[in-house]
C-alpha cells in the first residue's frame, strides 16, 4: 500500500492490480495518483480529451501535471474537476501513428486547489504603445525594404504583418550582406563537439602575412557591427592551409 500515492498494489493472476483510494482530514490536500480510466482512441495529430481516474472527491477542483515522459503523447497541464472519480485533460499525439499509453502505471498527479490562484500577473510590458515605442528605437522604422513585397509573412492580420515589417526594418543591416565579410570558404572538415572533452592539437605557426590578413578581417568584421566580440569557452581562431606534398 503506497500511501504517497494513494494506491494499492498486490498481484491476480499474474496481473498487476492498482486500486487508487483516498484518504480524508481536516486539511485535506495531499496530491493524489492519476491513471486511465479506459483505452482512448487518439487522434494523428489532434487535441483530443481523455479520461482519467483520479482517488479525489467528487467535485473537488485541482491541477493536473504530467510527470512521466510517454513518448509522442503530450498530456497538457490542466485546471479541471473531479466527476464520479474521473476528470478530463487533453492529450495530444504528435507521431500520428498508434500508442500505447500505460494503463496501471501513473500518468501524472493530481493537486487539489481550495483557493484561487493567480496563473499569470501582467505588468503591461507588452502593450502595443510600449512595442511601437521600443520598435521606433531600435532603428529606421520608416524606409521600406528594397524587396518588401516579396516578403512572404504569414498571418490573418494586417497590424501584425506591419508590425513584423517595422521589425525586419530596424535590423535591415544584419540582413542584408556587408562589404566587411570576406567571401565565405568550403571546407569539408566537419567537427562534431557535443558534450565530448576539447581535443587540444598541438599549436602551429602561421605565417606574419597571413596572420595580419585574418586580424584584418576580424577588425573590419567587428567594426561593421555584424558580430560581436565575445569572450567564451569554445572561442578559438582557425587556420586553414593547404598541405605540400
């Protein structure tokens, strides 16, 4: 008997038999198990309700969160009540084929609320005046793109298409291409780092000539403002050479 969880575990006929219950007080508010309440059918790619059964009071109102990974299905965190031991939270299946969700293993836990909770406080940072004001500051706003008509923006509405027209517009420098960038390299060299430890090689010397030439560049990179200059771990500058044979 697992009173964390609020269920009863024991063995039939070599099954595995859950038997949620619920546990009653003065203070009641002891997060409870959520399991399937019956096989769902879910949808390729939907947002479809599914039933629960949560060990909770009828009528009690809670929060459901997941808290084991099941693959493609996303089950949502959702305020809900509980109705006859069972409630409804969304589920939804991103690989479109058939899953397969466990039916006695728990699929999340089930907090009650006794009192309303403030979800999300707005300090008005995001108003439209403020964005306008923010957007007129970062740059020229005003001067259309040389190919705006040929940007293709998708959405319903025309305030948000301008909005993101005015965005583009004030970092039209980092997307158009800049005289100060030398003309890019092929390389066949991939270098695949991941989480594996550096590999230190052994320094090499270049010639002053060639050095000078990449200083150049750096410099006149870093003036034209298309990179900043950032000092981190994997910072290191790279030489390429063609070997004599």
């Amino acid at each position: 008997m697992d009173f964390d969880r609020c269920e009863l575990h024991y063995v039939e006929r070599r099954h595995d038999v859950v038997i949620p219950f619920h546990m009653t007080g003065t203070n009641d508010s002891a997060v409870a198990a959520v399991t399937l309440a019956s096989t769902p059918n879910l949808r390729r790619r939907a947002v479809q309700p599914m039933e629960v059964a949560i060990a909770a009071p009828d009528g009690e109102e809670g929060r459901f969160l997941s808290t084991v990974n099941n693959g493609a299905v996303l089950l949502t965190a959702v305020v809900t009540k509980v109705m006859s031991g069972m409630a409804i939270i969304p589920a939804i299946n991103t690989y479109g084929g058939r899953i397969k969700l466990p039916s006695r293993k728990g699929l999340g836990v089930w907090i009650p609320m006794h009192e309303d909770m403030e979800l999300l406080q707005m300090y008005g940072e995001l108003q439209p005046q403020r964005v306008q004001n923010w957007l007129d500051e970062l740059g020229d706003t005003s001067t259309p793109l040389d190919d705006e008509l040929d940007v293709a923006i998708v959405t319903d509405g025309q305030s948000a298409r301008e909005l993101i027209l005015k965005l583009l517009q004030a970092y039209r420098d980092q997307a158009n291409a800049q005289d100060e960038c030398p003309p890019p390299t092929m390389s066949s060299v991939t270098s695949i780092l991941e989480n594996a430890t550096p590999i230190k090689m052994r320094q090499r010397r270049q010639e002053h000539t060639a050095e000078a030439i990449s200083d150049g560049h750096v410099d006149a990179i870093l003036s034209a403002g298309v990179i900043e200059h950032g000092e981190g771990t994997w910072g290191f500058p790279v030489v390429l050479a063609r070997k004599k044979y």
